[in-house]
C-alpha cells in the first residue's frame, strides 16, 4: 500500500486519551531508513478534515487496546488509491526520532515529563495536564557529510531547537501559523540536501 504516513502522540490516564497531537510525515520513515534522505514530520492544522479523522481513530485505537495510562506514539497510512486511513502500528511508549521535541515546541506538553507524572500519580495527588500552547511545530533532520555540521546559517527566528549529534543536522521549528511551518521545512530540506545530507546502504541480509 502507498500513500502519506502519519502518527499521532498522545498522553492516556484512566483509559481516556487526555491530550494528542497529529502529524504528517514529509517521506515515510522506512523509506528514509532504507533509502536515505530527509526526515521531516509536521503538525497538522487543527480542526482540518485529516486531523479530526486521525484524532477519532486514534482514540478508537486506543480504546480498543485497553490501554490504561502512559504516552503512544501511533501511526496510520492514508492509502493513494482511495484515501482511507489505515492502522500501521503503535507502541506505549514516546515517539523516536525527536518526535517529543516536535510535540513540546508546538503544545508546551513534554512527552517524557508528562509520562514520568502519570507513573507517580497517587490518589490523593492525581495527573493532571500541564498548560497548553496551540501553537504548531515541525521537525528536519538528515545524516552529515560533515562530523559536526553548522547550521548557523539557517537564522529564521522560528527555530527553537537544534540538533547536536556527530554527523546528523536537524531543526525543530515552530509558529502560530501552520502554514509557516510547512513553507520553512520544504526550504530547509531543499537546502539540507545540498548543505549536508549523507547517505548510508542499507545494512546487508545475513546468508544462510
């Protein structure tokens, strides 16, 4: 099956999801760990047709599953040839990839914080959410040609977060306006690809 993938993260107490946020992968993952290239992912503009139909079967999922407490981090595929959404995976657990980065720079909600709350919730101190921005927010990172590549040039006063980590570039930025997320990271992966990006081959199949 072909089409956009998505993931949305969320944060579960007394089996009710209490907070979740959608986003849209720039390229699959897979496609980025098989065959190299940009990772972006992105908020999506809250009350559009596709967030409100991935909060609602996110919530379906969950419910369904039975889970109790803790954070998620599950994605969906929305199929090209007729534009159904469909289950990929999820796990209780914080997305990878900075992902919690992502979430904290649009909403205020730190995934890790947040879980380490839930798990030392008692009844006479019970969770509660922190306080909330809806401000939106999205992710680029690649691979370096370069051992510690310089991202001094991307100066745009959205960016909130840089990645530092030998022979990897990325950039969390975030706005009130969807839309200037999505413009700044379809720049910036425009320029990561000739500023930076490596590519690895894919690790090879052990013979038998």
């Amino acid at each position: 099956m072909t089409g956009d993938v998505y993931h949305v993260d969320s944060i579960v107490e007394n089996g009710s999801v209490l907070f979740a946020a959608a986003f849209r992968y720039g390229r699959p993952p897979m496609a980025v760990a098989h065959e190299g290239g940009i990772f972006t992912t992105r908020m999506l503009e809250r009350g559009s047709e596709e967030e409100r139909r991935l909060q609602a079967l996110n919530r379906e999922l969950l419910r369904a599953l039975g889970l109790v407490r803790g954070v998620t981090h599950a994605e969906f595929i929305r199929a090209r040839d007729d534009g159904r959404f469909h289950f990929v995976e999820t796990a209780a657990r914080v997305g990878g990839a900075h992902i919690a980065d992502v979430v904290e720079a649009a909403t205020g909600a730190n995934l890790w914080a947040e879980w380490a709350r839930i798990e030392t919730a008692t009844p006479d101190r019970p969770y509660r959410l922190p306080a909330l921005r809806s401000g939106y927010a999205g992710s680029v990172i690649s691979l370096a040609r370069q051992e510690r590549p310089d991202t001094s040039a991307y100066g745009d006063p959205e960016i909130v977060w840089r990645l530092d980590k030998r022979h990897h570039a990325g950039l969390v930025v975030a706005s009130d306006d969807p839309e200037r997320v999505a413009s700044l990271l379809e720049s910036y992966a425009r320029r990561f690809a000739e500023d930076f990006l490596a590519t690895l081959p894919p690790p090879e199949k052990p013979t038998s």
